[in-house]
C-alpha cells in the first residue's frame, strides 16, 4: 500500500484517476450477475468488503505509522485492540454515526443499481457534494457562496429534467417499468443524503478536536449493512460466478479504492478530489454503456450534462478562493 510520504502530486492525481475507475466498476459488473436477489447482491458486496478491510487496514496502518496516531491509555481493552488494529472508535458516538450512514450508502446504492440504470444512479450520486453543502448551510451554519446556490439550481433542473422525461415515458409505456424508475430514483437518493449527513458529523467532530479516520468507519457501514442484509438475502441463490463477481467488488471496488483515495486525499486538495470524483460518473456510464449495453437516453444525457457542468463550474470558480484551503485528509468520503 503506497505512503502518502512516497507520492508525488502527479502521482497521486494519477492514482486518484484510477481509484475513480474503480469506483465506477459496480454498475457494469452488477449486470453480469446471474440470478442473485438484490439484497442477497448487498449482503455479499458488503461482507466481501467488511472481510477485505480486515485483512488490509492493519497493514496500510502500520505502513503509515497511524497505529500510534491516538493515545490508546484511556479507552477499554476492546477499545484498544479494534483501535490499534483496524482503527474503529467504539467510545465515539460520532464514529458510529458515521459506521450507520455508510452502512445505508452502501445499501441503497445497490439497491438502486437493481430498480433503474447506471446513469441515473451515478448522476444523483455525483449531486451528492451539492446535498452535502445544503445540509451544512442548514446544520451547522456554514454560509454557501452564490455560486454554489446558483450550481445547485442548475444541478436541480438537470435532475428535474432528467428524471420528469423518463417518467413521463414510462407511464405512457406500460412496459417500461415506471414503478421501477421510481422506487429506484428515490432508493438512490438515499445515497447523496446519507453522504451529506455522515459529512457534516464528520466534519463538525473533527471541528471539535475529534479525529474520526474514513476507512474505519467504512468498515463499520460495511459491518452493519452485512448484518442487516442477510436475513433479507435468505436464501442465497447466487451462483458461483455471482459470488465472484461481489468479491471482486468487494475487493476492488470498495476495499482498495477507499484506502487509496485517503492516501490521495493527503497530497491533494479538496477541489482536486471533487473533480476527479466526477470521472467515475463518466467512466461507469461508459462501461455500462460499453459491456452492459446499458445506453444512455438523450434525456439523461442531457440532464446529466447540467449536473455534471454545474458541478465542474462550481469547482472551478471556488479554486482561487480556497487557495488556502488544508488538505482534507481523511474527511472526503468517496464514491460508491
């Protein structure tokens, strides 16, 4: 696992590329599976992360020296050993706060990806930042520039525009599974939400002196959405290829990819990582479109372009203004 000590800027642009790449690999690979539930494809994605997590966190924190990062003298002896080896906080309230929001990122995000298409997931997931801004303007105060209201209207109308074409051709068509584009479209925007709350606890508890580390706290959401999962995956009908293609996910597409992109988040700077994020909408619709057949409408395309200008806009003019801006170290949640 790479030091961020060991990595240049460009390198770890370049590592923050790939770690967009595959992010974006759960939509095309869920449309390999053969037979397995929706649940049952949750229930499998996240133990294979919650197992990978276990084997890597160890080591990449004893690489990075952040074992001994926490005085351990005062927390339980279970408290010490999960801090010690995988760095979870069970004293902290917060941290569990954070372990239940991805614990209903990572399940409504499969979920969803069951109900509708690739791209409209990955387009209400790429508005998450602008979700996120929203619930820290009402929360904890923290004031918007008018750019950033500007970009959420905008981002709205393409989500509008995008979702109210769809609809109005699904109830038209008796056949083209309106209830599906719903219950998908409202299960996906789970996502963003949970992400906007777990970002702003996260935010407010470092703010207050408390460090609470991602990729932990990953492994906690990943816990909890397992066990909560299972009972509604049973029975298991997925085939051998199935379960390997969830631990793929689990693996590559979670599991590495988070660690990675804290290692990223310590070179580079938050405007840096909201745009490079944004590759992993544009890779996954790609992919789908490429190896799933899953081509896009001109209505998602189009609304989807609002979105994703609105938020590249918005990037870009807030560059000069955060000039000064710290390194968000392990704050900036990634895509799922």
């Amino acid at each position: 696992m790479p030091s961020s000590r060991q990595l240049s800027h460009t390198q770890a642009v370049v590592l923050m590329v790939l770690v967009a790449f595959l992010w974006s690999t759960a939509g095309v690979v869920s449309r390999q599976l053969e037979s397995a539930a929706r649940f049952e494809v949750t229930f499998w994605r996240s133990a294979f992360t919650v197992l990978s997590l276990f084997l890597i966190l160890p080591i990449w924190r004893h690489a990075s020296g952040s074992r001994l990062a926490q005085p351990l003298a005062e927390r339980s002896l279970v408290g010490r050993f999960t801090h010690r080896h995988w760095g979870v906080l069970p004293e902290s309230r917060a941290f569990w706060l954070s372990g239940a929001c991805w614990s209903v990122m990572f399940t409504a995000f499969m979920l969803a990806l069951t109900f509708t298409s690739v791209a409209n997931v990955l387009i209400i997931l790429a508005a998450g930042p602008l979700f996120t801004a929203l619930v820290a303007r009402f929360t904890i105060g923290q004031r918007l520039p008018l750019r950033t209201w500007l970009a959420i209207v905008v981002a709205g109308a393409g989500i509008v525009y995008m979702y109210g074409s769809q609809m109005v051709a699904a109830f038209s068509d008796a056949s083209a599974g309106a209830s599906d584009l719903v219950l998908g479209s409202l299960v996906a925007l789970c996502v963003p939400v949970a992400g906007a709350i777990n970002w702003t606890v996260v935010q407010r508890s470092q703010s207050q002196g408390e460090k609470i580390d991602l990729v932990p706290s990953v492994l906690l959401g990943a816990v909890i959405s397992a066990l909560l999962t299972l009972p509604l995956a049973l029975p298991f009908a997925a085939t051998a290829s199935d379960v390997g293609w969830l631990a793929l996910l689990g693996l590559f597409q979670l599991a590495i990819p988070c660690t990675l992109s804290v290692v990223c988040a310590r070179i580079l700077k938050a405007p840096e990582i909201s745009l490079l994020a944004l590759l992993e909408v544009v890779f996954g619709i790609l992919l789908a479109w490429l190896w799933a057949h899953e081509k896009p409408a001109a209505e998602v395309l189009l609304g989807g372009s609002l979105v994703m200008g609105a938020l590249l806009v918005n990037e870009l003019l807030g560059w000069r203004s955060r000039t000064g801006t710290p390194r968000i170290q392990t704050l900036n949640p990634p895509r799922l």
